[in-house]
C-alpha cells in the first residue's frame, strides 16, 4: 500500500475533498502511476453532478493525465518502470472483437468492468480510511498515484511536457480526432462546431487542420470567440443573436446547410440542431456532446430519408496506444497548439476553483499540478 494525495468525490454534487488515500499495488496485467499533472473536462464535471448511469461514488475522478511509471504488475512486458504515459479511458487491447474490426476504436477488454468502477479483476485498488473507493473511466487522475491496466496507457516519448500533453488523454485528440477521423472533413467543406470549449475549440482546430473552406462556431458565450478565431473559426455566432432556430439560422448563412456539424456539449435539444443544420443530401452530424441519464436525441426521420447522417465519436475515434504518439509528436511540433487550451494552472488543492471556472465558462482547461 502507498499513500497518495487525491481529490475525492464522496458524493454527488459535492465539492472534491483533498484527502490521503491508500493505492494497492499493481496486480497482474495492471501498472501504477504518478500523474504528474491532469486536465479537469466537462465529462468530470458531467459524472460528479449525478446525471452519468455510470457515474458511482465515492470514488476518484479524472481522465486527463499525464504520468511516469512507477511499478508494473506481474506480466506487464509493453511498458517499464520509468516510462512517461498517458492514461486512456479507450483501451487499446489490440486483440479484441473491437480492436481487430479496423472499423472501430471503441475496445472491449476492460471496458465492462470500468464502467463498474473497479479494475479488470473486479476490485479496487483505491481506499480511504478503510473504505474501498470506486476507480473512474479507468484513469482515476485526481490521484497522485494511480492503477491503470496496462492496455489502458499509451507510452509517449520522455520529453513531452506531461502538463500540455496530458490535454491529448481527452479534450484535444477527442476534438481534432472527431474531425479528422470520424467526419473525415474533406479540403474546402464547410463546417459549423457547436460549443466552443476544449473539444470544440479542438474541433476548430482539426477542421483548420483539414483545410475546411468555411469554419462556424457556434456559442451562447461571446468571450469564446476570440480564441475560436484564433484556431481557424471564419464565422462565430451567438444563437442568442437570433430570433430564430440556429439551424435555420445556419441553413440561410450557407446556402442550404453545412457539410459537416459537431456537437460539443451534451444538449440534445443542440443535437437536434446541429442535424437539422446539415445539407440535404449529404450533410454529416457527429454528436461528441455526452447528455445525462434519460435524455434522448429526436428529429423527424425525413432529416434523414433525405440524405443527413447523424453519427458519434468517442476520443475522436483515435486507438490510444498506437495512434497518441503521433498526436504528442504533432504537439511538440507545433501543429497542435496545446498552450492556447491553457487557460488556467493550478495545484490539486484549488481542483475544486478548476470547476467553478468551467460551470462559469472563464476556462478552457484548467491544468492541475501534483
Ligand atoms: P465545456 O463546458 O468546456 O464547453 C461547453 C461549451 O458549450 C461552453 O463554451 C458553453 O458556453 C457552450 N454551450 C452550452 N450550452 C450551449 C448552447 N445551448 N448553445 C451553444 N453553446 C452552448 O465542455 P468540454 O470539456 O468542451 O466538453 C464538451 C462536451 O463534450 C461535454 O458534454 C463532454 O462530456 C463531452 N466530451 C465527449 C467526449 C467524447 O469522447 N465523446 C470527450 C470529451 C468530452
Ligand atoms: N458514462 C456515460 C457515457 C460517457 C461517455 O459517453 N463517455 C465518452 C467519453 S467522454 C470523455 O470526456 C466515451 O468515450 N464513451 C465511450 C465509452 O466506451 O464510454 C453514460 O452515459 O453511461
Ligand atoms: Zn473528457
């Protein structure tokens, strides 16, 4: 057993509490990690205020870190003590149904017993004062040390800076990955990304990466516009501008609907919007947003008997292990501005003013240093 610092959420809907937790070590197939520092995403923030079917407490969130190897369990041979990674919440088990399909990044290996808040074997390694803490999206990254299975972290070179990279374990790669790989944006298109936070504003980014003709970005808070334009954005629009649906709103500005929407928020009633926003014929709308518990998505289906596609991403579609290196190699090569999604630095003890700024829409990302 160590101790570790960890911010831990006992229930929903409460603030974090800082306290000392006990790790087990790593078991077979199962390594342990220092997360040297982890980005605080609205999944977070989603699964604490109780509406995520998946969400159980106590337990210890965070799925946006970067870390060092610090032990491996028995069996472990593709990673070693010392190795930078960076946690996934999509395994990459490179064996499994999902995994062998090519049509897929979604693996099934641990993702059964992850959503049940315990490691592939069924237990915990997290305990505070006796009482066995849930794990969380297989990452748990509000902890200082944390177990992962070693199929669910991507090694990444040793100079990486762990305080930026740690941005591709979600927000980054889930936006730029949803463009690039699930929508396949194609030079010229034109493109509408609702919600501008760190996975629309990644999805700016991948849009720009993809040459797209036209970029609109879509929000109710103005002061995301600037960093939007910043990222590539050659329209930004306020729905709250309008006395009309957005959709039609964007169906007038393009001259019949877009090539390509995203949704980046978790509100159904935008999905919806972001569809109907779509060219007849052959418009494409990837849903990234995650909505609670009970929600549901509608539209009339003629949206799609005439030619609209609605479609998902998860993590942008982007296998963790083989495919984040090149991500963190684009990172520090400048292609993908990390800094710019920066906004806020803090130390774990403030985790709980990271929140705060994100429900206030003031942050991109808040990183949290150990
Ligand atoms: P965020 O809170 O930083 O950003 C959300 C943005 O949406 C804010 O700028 C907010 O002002 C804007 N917004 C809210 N309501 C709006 C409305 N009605 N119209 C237009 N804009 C509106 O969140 P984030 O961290 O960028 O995450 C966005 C969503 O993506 C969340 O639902 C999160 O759970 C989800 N997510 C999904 C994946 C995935 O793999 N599918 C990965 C990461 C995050
Ligand atoms: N637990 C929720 C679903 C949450 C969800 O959709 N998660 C996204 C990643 S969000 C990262 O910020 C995802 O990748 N989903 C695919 C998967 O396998 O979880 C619920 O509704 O039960
Ligand atoms: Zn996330």
């Amino acid at each position: 057993m160590i101790k570790s610092r960890a911010a831990v959420a006992f229930a929903p809907n409460q603030k974090l509490e800082i306290v000392e937790v006990d790790v087990a070590p790593p078991k077979r197939g199962e390594v342990l990690v220092r997360i040297v520092a982890t980005g605080v995403c609205h999944t977070d923030a989603y699964t604490l205020s109780g509406a995520d079917p998946e969400g159980l407490f106590p337990t210890i969130l965070g799925h946006e870190g970067g870390g060092i190897v610090e032990a491996v369990g028995e069996g472990v041979t593709s990673v070693e003590v010392g190795d930078h990674v960076i946690p996934l919440y999509t395994a990459e088990c490179g064996q499994c149904k999902f995994c062998t399909s090519g049509k897929t990044n979604l693996c099934s290996s641990v993702r059964a017993t992850q959503g049940q808040g315990v490691m592939p074997d069924g237990t915990s390694r997290f305990s505070y004062q006796g009482q066995t803490l849930y794990h969380y999206m297989g990452t748990s990254t509000f902890s200082e040390y944390t177990v992962l299975a070693e199929v669910s972290v991507a090694r990444i070179p040793k100079d990486a800076p762990l305080d930026k990279v740690c941005l591709l374990g979600c927000g980054v790669t889930t936006g730029i990955g949803a463009v690039l790989n699930t929508a396949k944006v194609e030079a010229g298109a034109t493109v509408a990304i609702f919600g501008l936070g760190g996975i629309g504003l990644a999805a700016i980014l991948g849009a720009t990466m993809a040459k797209a003709g036209r970029i609109i970005a879509i929000d109710i808070n103005p002061e995301k516009f600037d960093i939007a334009r910043q990222l590539g954005a050659t329209d930004v629009v306020n729905p709250n501008d309008y006395d009309k649906p957005i959709q039609e709103v964007i169906v007038d500005m393009t001259d019949g609907g877009v090539d390509y929407s995203f949704e980046c928020i978790g509100n159904v009633k935008v999905m919806r919007a972001a569809l109907e926003c779509c060219h007849k014929g052959w418009g494409e709308s990837v849903i990234i947003g995650v909505a609670g518990a009970g929600e549901e998505i509608c539209t009339r289906p003629f949206q799609l008997v005439t030619g609209r596609v609605w479609r998902g991403s998860a993590f942008g579609g982007v296998k963790g292990r083989t495919e984040l290196p090149d991500y963190v190699a684009r990172a520090q090569s400048g292609d993908i501005p990390l800094d710019v999604f920066i906004t806020h630095n803090m130390p774990l003890a403030d985790i709980n003013k990271a929140f705060d700024l994100m429900h206030e829409g003031k942050s991109i990302r808040t990183v949290i240093h150990y």
